[in-house]
C-alpha cells in the first residue's frame, strides 16, 4: 500500500472519530441540575437542546414556552404512546429561565422542576450550564449566610421581609461593622429572587474570596409597597411602577434603612451605602437612591427600566437632584449601567440615560453582556462586574 495513502487513512479515520464522539458529546442528555430529586426530565443536551416531557393523557394539546434566552414562543410537543408529551428547545441561552407548559390553552408548572416568583406567579425554573462561566457557582470557598428578616410596616400596614445577606466571617467578628448594598429585584418577582435565581451569595462570596470584593451586607427587600387604605390594583405598567415607587421610597427611609442598621453591623454613613435594581429595581435605583445622594454614593442599574420620561428635562427631575452636575458627581462614587447584548430595549434605555446624563457634565460607566436577553444571567454577571466596584 502507498505510505502516503496509508496516512491520509489514518488521518481521515481519526477525524471521523473525533466527529462521532462530538455528535455524541452533543446529542448526550442528561437531567438539568435544576430537577427535582430523581426526576429524569427536563434534560439538557451538550449543546444546550432542552427536552421536556409531560404525562397528559387526556390533553388534546400541549405547548412548551419560556422567558428571554430559552423558547419566547409556544412550541408544539408531541403525544406518545403512553400519554406523554415530548418536545425539544433547539437552544437555550446559559443561566437560568423560566417556563412552563401551555395544555389546552391553560398555563401549567412542570411537577418536574421546582417553582420560582416570576411573571408574578410561581413559576417553573431550569439552570442551563454556562460555558467556562462558575462565578455564580458554589465553590470551595468561606461562605456567607442569607438571613430571613421580617419587620413591620406601619406605612404599609403589613409585615415584611427582607433577605440579608452576612458575608463570611460576620458571626466570628461580633465588633466589626461593614458596608451596605440594598439590592432590588424585577417586575413579577420578590425578595428571594437576587437569592434564588440570581444566585448572589455564590457571586459574592467568590469575588470576596478572591479578593476582588470588599465584605459587605447586601439587603435585598420587597420591590412592592402598597400604602395603608391604598386599594388601587398593583399593576406593571410604567404610571403604576412610579406611584409605587413613591411609597416604596418612604418604606425606605422611615422603615428599611433604619430596621436594618439597627438590626445589623453597618458602617454609618452615605459613603458605605450602595443601592443596585434590576429592570424595575433599576427604575427604583433611579427614583429612590439617586433622588437621595445624602443617603447613599454608589448606584447600579442592571437593565434598569429607566423610562424616558423619568429624565425628560434631567435638570430638574429627581427633585433637582442633577440640577448640580458637580455637586452630584463629588458625592457619586459609582454609577454603573450594565444590559445583555440582546435585550435591545434595555440597551437602548442604558444609552439615552448616560447620553442624558453625560449632557449635564456627569460621566457613567457602562457593561454589556455577551450574548444575553433580559433574564437572570444578565444580571448575574452585572452584580459580578458591579461588587467589585463598591466601596474602595
């Protein structure tokens, strides 16, 4: 046999084989990590195919749809033989979304995966594996606690919560006191969304471990207050999102700021106190903490829905408060935009805000990330680029 044909044998056999096993790696499923204990579906794929399933005899029409990043429209599944309802998602974006199935025109939670507040409702929730991304992971590292804190509310009537998150070595240092983040949530979710779905005390205690983070206290509370005798319905629609905002402002300053400083270990002061929202959160961000520069010297808005009317004449919105360009930026530390590349709006509104901003002589940092829509991962790795920013 010709030696040079024997090689290019060889050589064509070994890419055939490295072929097959990357169709293998590809097309292998396994349960997402996100299941329910011993609960085989929904699986993911190598290369992030979703396949779900759901036993529906009776059904005579099943859907699959989810949030930004994994299936925006329903997808028809298909009924085997033994009553099953199989479809595959061709390909999800990494980090976490919700969804959920549509059977016979009626929304239904997987029995699969756990359920998360989103869309305002318990909703399902998978965990689709980021590529070279554990940042938002647990690892071997000291860990911080989150806390449940229930208080009362004499503005709202109600008791709520708040989760607190006690970086690592808060018990062991009874003396030392540490630097606030009041962290806001979305339109449709809750307190325990930053802590659930996002993830921030695995953020938090990596970048802290790695020295890349200062310690601090992060307090992520109710996004919703509803004043006492107030029976308007709660709605998300931009008129409502700022009334509430109005009330959810005074829940702040009288209630939450003070329950929490009385409650935990916090450095006093505007310069140790960091206020960060993500899409409505960030609209809040914007009408509380910047309206506020007397309270607090760090801002983040994550796909902050920051409308155009909010700074239609920035002079004189947020009760003047940029009225002094270089008053307010002396007492500014930070002021940080971060949008997944795809969620066009939300870049859109980023830029118009800091091109407002940048007008009256006041500068703004910014972060897109790659590849992602309005959903948690976006905001995760938002919170992983913003902490390390705070309090130096």
């Amino acid at each position: 046999m010709n030696k040079n044909f024997f090689l290019l044998c060889l050589l064509l056999c070994a890419f055939i084989s490295k072929l097959a096993c990357a169709q293998t790696s590809a097309d292998h499923f396994q349960p997402a990590a996100s299941n329910l204990s011993g609960v085989a579906y929904p699986k993911i794929s190598g290369d992030n195919r979703v396949m779900v399933r759901l036993k529906a005899p009776d059904a005579a029409k099943v859907q699959v749809q989810g949030g930004d990043g994994l299936q925006k429209d329903p997808l028809d599944l298909v009924k085997d033989a033994e009553g099953n309802w199989n479809g595959t998602i061709p390909s999800a974006g990494p980090g976490f979304h919700y969804y959920w199935f549509v059977v016979d025109g009626v929304r239904v939670n997987d029995p699969g995966s756990d359920a998360y507040l989103g869309y305002g409702r318990p909703t399902s929730g998978i965990e689709i594996p980021a590529a070279n991304e554990d940042f938002h992971l647990l690892q071997n590292v000291p860990h911080g606690v989150v806390r449940e804190q229930w208080y009362h509310s004499e503005i709202t009537g109600k008791w709520r919560r708040a989760f607190v998150y006690t970086p690592p070595g808060y018990d062991a240092s009874p003396n030392k006191k540490y630097p606030v983040l009041y962290l806001l949530h979305g339109a449709g979710e809750n307190e325990r969304g930053w802590s659930m779905q996002g993830h921030m005390n695995a953020i938090l205690d990596n970048l802290i471990a790695g020295k890349k983070a200062t310690p601090m206290l992060v307090v992520m509370d109710n996004g919703y207050a509803v004043a006492k005798g107030d029976t308007t319905p709660t709605t998300n629609t931009r008129a409502e999102m700022v009334r509430r905002a109005a009330t959810l402002e005074e829940v702040y300053l009288k209630e939450i700021i003070p329950v929490m400083e009385k409650t935990y270990r916090m450095l006093p002061g505007r310069e140790n106190r960091a206020m960060a929202g993500l899409s409505m959160g960030g609209l809040q961000t914007m009408l509380i903490g910047v309206k506020h520069t007397d309270l607090f010297s760090h801002y983040g808005f994550f796909s902050g829905a920051v409308f155009d009317e909010i700074l239609a004449d920035p002079k004189t919105a947020l009760n003047g408060a940029l009225s002094d360009a270089n008053a307010f930026s002396k007492r500014v530390k930070v002021l940080w935009f971060g949008a997944g590349s795809e969620e066009k709006p939300f870049t859109k509104m980023a830029t118009d805000t800091r091109k407002k901003l940048e007008g009256l002589g006041i500068k703004s940092s910014y972060y897109e990330s790659p590849g992602t829509f309005h959903e948690w991962h976006t905001w995760r790795r938002c919170l992983h680029e913003f902490a390390p920013l705070l309090f130096k």
